[in-house]
C-alpha cells in the first residue's frame, strides 16, 4: 500500500526564494529519478503572524523500503548538504498520512 506524506518546509525570513529554486530543482530530480514517487505536488501559503511563505508538499512513495531508500540518493544528498551549509530553514516536518474521512466530490458539469 503506498505511504502519504506531507511534508513542511518553513525557510527562514529572507530565505525563500532560494529554498522555491531548490524546490523547483528537486521536482525535476524527483520525476526523473525516483519512479517509485508517484505524487509530489507542492503548495505554498502565507503564514502571517511570522511573515514567511511556507511550502506543503503531499508527496505519495510505493512503500518504506523505498522512502527510506531515498535519502541516499545523490540529489537528496546534495539537499541536505545545502541546506545545512546555508541554513535555509527553520522547520523541516514529515508527516506519515491515514484515511480519516472525507470525500471527493465532481464538480458541477
């Protein structure tokens, strides 16, 4: 059964349009090197109260073993490395979805 994320990405004041290239680097990385990736979408919003963009990713992956697999990956290495060097962010959160309830609905044709 595949495993959904979310993912939070707060960059630092300042700091985001530097963390929207990385993003958009690791998309095309992601689609091109990790098949077992078969959602990534991110969204960003404004938080107010701490005036910086925060990004959202929903990201859906085949299993564990390859979530995991991920991380040593060449791209995902040179993320990390980035974004430790030029300390871009003040939250970095994985979050393991369930089903809770809800629905899809079509909309009005």
């Amino acid at each position: 059964m595949p495993l959904k994320l979310l993912i939070v990405i707060e960059p630092k004041q300042g700091k985001e349009q530097r963390v929207d290239e990385l993003l958009a680097w690791l998309v095309k990385e992601i689609e091109a090197e990790e098949p077992d990736v078969t959602i990534y979408q991110i969204r960003s919003t404004n938080d107010y109260k701490k005036g910086v963009k925060t990004s959202i990713v929903h990201m859906q992956i085949t299993d564990e073993a390859a979530l995991e697999a991920r991380r040593q990956l060449p791209h995902h290495q040179e993320l990390t490395k980035i974004l430790k060097n030029e300390e871009l962010l003040t939250e970095l959160k994985y979050m393991k979805m369930s089903g809770a309830g809800g629905f899809i609905r079509a909309p009005p044709s």
